[in-house]
C-alpha cells in the first residue's frame, strides 16, 4: 500500500493514481482501454475548506484533464467544474437533466446520460449508478470507472441501498470512495455495511469532517470494516496521493 503527498510521484509502478482534493472531491489517473493514461476529476469542488490547493495552483500543475464526472447538482460536488472544463476542454459525464444545464452555462463538450449501462465514450468504461440522495436537476448518481486494468466506484452522497450488492458483482470495483460523515449520507456504520455488500479490495472513506455535522472519525471506519471484511481502508489527507496497487 502506498501513500504519498505529492499527485507526481516519480518511478512507482500504478495501475491507478488516487490524489484526495478534499470533501468528495478526487482526481483518478488510470490507463485508457486505448492504452493511454487519462485524468478525470470527480466532483470537483477544489475551493473545499479542507483542500489542499488553489483552483489556479491546481490547473497550473496540470497538463491536462480528459473527464470531469458530477454526481449531483450540490455546489459541494459541481464545485468548480464549469469553470475548469471551460478552461481545459475536459469532458463533462453527469446526469442528463443537470447535463443540459452545464450546457447552458456555456460548457460544449457534455455527455449527459442517465442510470444505467455503459456509457459510450471510447477509452473508459463508465457507468452511473444509483445513489439515495437529492437534487434540483436530474437524480443523484454514484459513478463506476473502469479502465484497462482497474475498477473503481465512487458512490457520491448517498445512503445505503441494498443494490450495492449488484454493483459489487456487476463492476468489481478493486476501490471504492464512500461518504462516511452522516447527516447527508452514510455515516460510519451505513458505511461498512456498504462495504460488506460491495466488496472491493480497497476503501477510501470520504464526505466527513469538512463541516461539524459531518465530524467522523475515519481510524473507527477502518476498525470496524478491517475486523469484519477483508476490505483494506486507505485513509487519506488531502493532499496525499494513493498509488495502486
């Protein structure tokens, strides 16, 4: 298992790179079905109280964005992602409904698609899938990533459905990113039973402590889940970078 505090650690072997931005907020480097390496950003709220840098820092630090993926229409999750697919020509991947109003703002390169199967884009194999939330555009979804040698879930703000299951057995995710803070989604206990259902080999927890009413303590989430599953649980600073596997 390796964690660092820098997104451009030098001569490590990855098959994905996981750099935590804060909140819900992640940046995925993983190779393409074409064989190239493709940077998306989920839920990009970078301005987060927890973040650990600047929009401006950030995209100058960058060569390139290829996806950015929005969960739901909550400004703690579409954060900054007008501004920066605007910027950097990013892909946008969201939900229909809340696809048309990103348009609207000015964005050009939008996929909006709704929950489902594949989404058809040529070199990730992504996926949104439910999640028991709100929203004023669209339904609330998680979102599936998969690669040429890796699986990753990111479940956005939800609570716990049992039709977690089937995510574990349709998609495999090897990592899941699950909100732990309670008040407006899962809280710890939701969490592991999450974990139980979906079964990835990794678990990053996310969405606590960024607000009081979402205070949680990640070191019991890891306690609880690594005494009752085989699940590792990566808990990460932002700032800090996991490198898999």
């Amino acid at each position: 298992m390796c964690i660092r505090d820098s997104s451009y650690s030098m001569g490590v072997k990855a098959v994905a790179r996981i750099y935590y931005l804060g909140h819900a907020s992640f940046e995925v480097k993983l190779e393409g079905l074409d064989g190239k390496e493709k940077v998306v950003l989920i839920d990009p709220w970078i301005s987060n109280p927890l973040s650990p840098t600047s929009l401006e820092d950030y995209l100058r630090s960058r060569e390139n964005i290829d996806y950015i993926i929005v969960t739901h229409d909550h400004g703690d999750h579409l954060g900054e992602t007008i501004d920066i697919a605007k910027r950097t020509g990013a892909k946008v991947v969201t939900i229909y409904d809340l696809g048309l109003v990103i348009e609207e703002k000015g964005v050009k390169n939008v996929i909006g698609a709704n929950i489902g199967g594949r989404i058809k884009v040529e070199d990730l194999y992504i996926v949104l899938t439910p999640a028991y939330h709100s929203s004023t555009h669209g339904n609330p979804v998680g979102v599936v990533l998969r690669g040429k040698d890796v699986s990753i879930y990111h479940a956005g703000d939800t609570g716990l459905f049992a039709e977690m299951t089937f995510i574990g057995e349709l998609y495999k995710p090897d990592i899941a990113m699950l909100p732990i803070g309670g008040h407006f989604t899962m809280g710890i206990l939701e969490a592991a039973k999450a974990v139980e259902l979906i079964k990835s080999k990794i678990v990053i927890p996310m969405h606590y402590n960024t607000f009081p009413p979402i205070k949680a303590d990640p070191q019991e989430f890891k306690n609880i889940v690594e005494e009752k599953t085989d699940t590792k649980v990566v808990i990460l600073k932002p700032g800090q970078e996991y490198i898999y596997p």
